[in-house]
C-alpha cells in the first residue's frame, strides 16, 4: 500500500534523503530504551542467550586468527547478525514505532520486512576498518535494489572511535562492484564527491539507501562505538533466486502492513 503523506519526517527531510542517499534523525530512541538495548546486547555478545546461535557472532579478525588472547569476550566481537529474528527483545526495536515510521515515508509504502540486521561492536583499539561499498553490492538478489538501513547509535559514535562516512549521492551511481569501485575511491573527499562523516549522539539513528557508498575506520579511541544497523525493504521485493553468491538470509518477517504472494 503506498503512502500519500507522511508519517513522521517533512517534506524537506524526505527532498535530503532523496538527495543525499542518507539522513540523521537525532535522539530518536529514549534513553530507557537505549539502557535496554545496550544491555541486550552485551548478553547477546557474552554468549548468555541461549537462543541466539553461535553462528550469529563474529569475532574481530584479530581474535579469530588467534593473534590476540580473548580477554573479554564482549570486546572481542565484531559483529552480532541476524539476531532479531531470535530475540524479542531486539525485534521490538526492530518494530519501533519512530524508525518505522521514518521508513514507510522513506520508502513511500506501508508494507515493510526486514532484510536483515547487524550490531557493530567496534571496541576500543581493536575494533577494525570497514571498507568502502554498497549495501546492495552485496544483497544483489532482491529488488528494486532500494532498500534503507536505520544505525542506531548506541554509544556515542565519533570520527575517533569510527563514525560512519558517506558520499552523498552515490545511490544514483547503481551498483557497484570490485575495480567498478576501486577506481573511482581515490577522488574520495575531492571535488565533486566530498566524504560526510555522520557523528551521532547515543539514541540517535542515520538512515542511508543501499546503494549509497559509506565506510567507517577503526576505533582509535578508548570508548566503544556499538551501532545497531536495521535493514528494511519494502514487502513486494522480489528475490531472484537464480543469484547465488548473495548471504543466505533467514526467512524475511513481515515488519509492517501487508505481505505478498511470491514476493520476499
């Protein structure tokens, strides 16, 4: 069902995103919430959830290679993944009713699913870089390769302990992928594709489009960055199953309004 007015953003905030390919709410979620999440997901990285598997946490390369002893577990993680579809706790925020909101206007439908989701570690010192690329680079299965991502700042997310970077503008590029990409990287932060560092306040969430070229460095700084990164699409996304190099995912779950027959 599509939307004819908006639920929660104006017109001009919708025009930037538009624009852009990426755009920050601040102080979105309550600071109870933001407690509530934060301790969710320290337990889910502890490995004191039973119902959370083993193969939805990620080491940081460091600790998987054995190059560094594991301390604490906690701050060994690098990512946690496909985790909402275990836990309540997480799918609640999931279905909060603000990103929600924000995405039907951003999407223009009311029918939503989650792709999937991601929670970024990024501990002190040894929380690592990530690269350059697009969402959709790699979920190159479902379409329209439209799809919006809500990061929620859990901790204070700062240039020094990794903050997200965008292009603005690179979801009109289209899909890009290997020496596609490579070549275009080093006129990064020149005329006329300028790099956005996007600092946010813990409670506050950037939304970016798939296709919108974004990377973070590594956390230099003693203070941790956790990022709960939300991936939604619309539900009459179609998953061409004739791609087979793209993440096996779980079974999508319906997020909002209406589902559809032989679509995602």
């Amino acid at each position: 069902m599509s939307i004819t007015s908006l639920n929660y953003l104006t017109t001009e905030q919708v025009d930037q995103f538009q624009r852009n390919g990426f755009l920050v709410i601040e102080d979105l979620l309550h600071q109870e919430e933001l407690k509530t999440l934060g301790q969710r997901t320290d337990s889910i990285a502890a490995g004191k959830l039973p119902n959370i598997p083993q193969t939805s946490v990620q080491l940081e390369p460091i600790f998987r290679s054995g190059e560094n002893t594991i301390v604490d577990q906690v701050l060994s993680v690098r990512k946690l993944y496909d985790i909402a579809v275990y836990d309540d706790r997480m799918w609640q925020h999931v279905k909060h009713p603000k990103i929600v909101a924000v995405i039907t206007d951003l999407l223009g439908v009311a029918d939503i699913k989650m792709y999937g989701d991601q929670l970024f570690m990024k501990a002190p010192d040894t929380g690592s870089a990530q690269a350059w690329h697009q969402d959709s680079a790699s979920w190159r299965d479902i379409f329209p390769m439209d799809l919006v991502t809500a990061w929620t700042a859990i901790d204070q997310s700062s240039i020094e302990n990794g903050c997200l970077h965008f292009i603005p503008g690179t979801h009109r590029w289209g899909m890009l992928r290997g020496e596609q990409l490579a070549n275009f990287v080093p006129d990064f932060g020149h005329s006329p594709w300028p790099i956005v560092p996007v600092e946010l306040r813990p409670g506050s969430v950037s939304f970016h489009h798939s296709l919108t070229l974004h990377m973070s460095e590594a956390n230099l700084s003693n203070q941790r960055r956790r990022g709960y990164a939300v991936h939604y699409m619309r539900a009459s996304s179609w998953k061409d199953c004739s791609v087979t190099d793209a993440p096996k995912m779980p079974p999508f779950k319906q997020v909002f309004g209406r589902s559809f027959e032989g679509r995602v």
